[in-house]
C-alpha cells in the first residue's frame, strides 16, 4: 500500500459463516470494493475476492478471512486506501489551507473545511462564509497547480446583510 493512505469505509459487522462482512463504504468511489482491490485494516493488507452490493452497504469476502469469528473480530475497524489519481476529484486534505479567488482575482478566504450538502458541497472559508462547490473553476486553474481554488460566484453571494 502507499505510504499516504485515505479512510474508505469500515466493517460493520460478520456476514453469514465463511468469513464475509458487511462494508459501509464513505467515499462515492464504488471501485475500491472490485475484487483483487487491496485495502488496509487494522495493520493488515486484504484483497478483495468479490463484493456485492447489498441494502445500501456492501458484502464482501477478503482473502485470508474465513470464518465467521474472525470476520467478527474486524468489527467497527475502518478500511484505508491510497488516493485514486483522479484529477476531476478535489482531495479535502490539499485544499484545507488554499486561498479561495473569484473571477475578478479577488481573495475571499481561506479554506477551513468541506461540509457535505444534498445540493452541493461546500468550501467553509476561516470566516465561516460557503461557498457552494458548483462555483469552483474547472480546467486550466486547478488547485493543484496554482496553490489556490478558483471560483466564479454570482453578485452577492458571500455579502452579509446590514
């Protein structure tokens, strides 16, 4: 596994006798549960030898767990991966920290954290004002290159009422 490593979800509990488990998954990212995906829990490497998706969790088999009482001794342990190298996805650990800029090179903020939203998610700057991530800047201005998160946000939106 990668030295930097991400939280993926976490085994809930055992899954019938041989071993399988139930997996809540906390990224979007489906994948990390196809088979021959390694995941690392509790200082082990497991690879993944099939997963179904199953009442909005996932029932997985991992190699090297076989019974039921020792899938049960994982329960509650979360499931650690390296970063999947997707440049259309925004990491919370590399914006926490950036300048937020808007459309006329403007410094709104600073990036505190990302609060998840039904809508859309949002950059909470050090100030306490969102910023919806819809209005992020796609292409050219990544993050990743320009030290700060591009947005381009509509008259009003960060003005505070008097």
């Amino acid at each position: 596994m990668a030295e930097k490593s991400l939280e993926v979800g976490y085994i809930m509990k055992a899954h019938g006798i041989k071993g399988e488990v139930i997996v809540g998954l906390i990224t979007n990212r489906s994948e990390r549960l196809d088979p021959g995906s390694m995941l690392a829990c509790d200082g082990r490497h497991l690879k993944v030898v099939a997963s179904s998706a199953h009442q909005g969790r996932w029932i997985v088999r991992f190699d090297g767990i076989a019974s039921r009482t020792e899938a049960e001794s994982y329960r509650g342990k979360p499931l650690f991966a390296p970063p999947i190298a997707d440049e259309s996805e925004i990491w919370i650990d590399e914006i926490v920290g950036l300048p937020v800029i808007d459309q006329h090179e403007n410094q709104l903020g600073v990036v505190a954290a990302l609060e998840a939203n039904p809508a859309s998610d949002l950059l909470v700057l050090q100030t306490g004002e969102v910023i919806p991530l819809v209005f992020v800047v796609e292409g050219e201005l990544d993050y990743r290159v320009s030290g700060a998160i591009h947005v381009k946000i509509p008259e009003g939106l960060l003005e505070s009422e008097a």
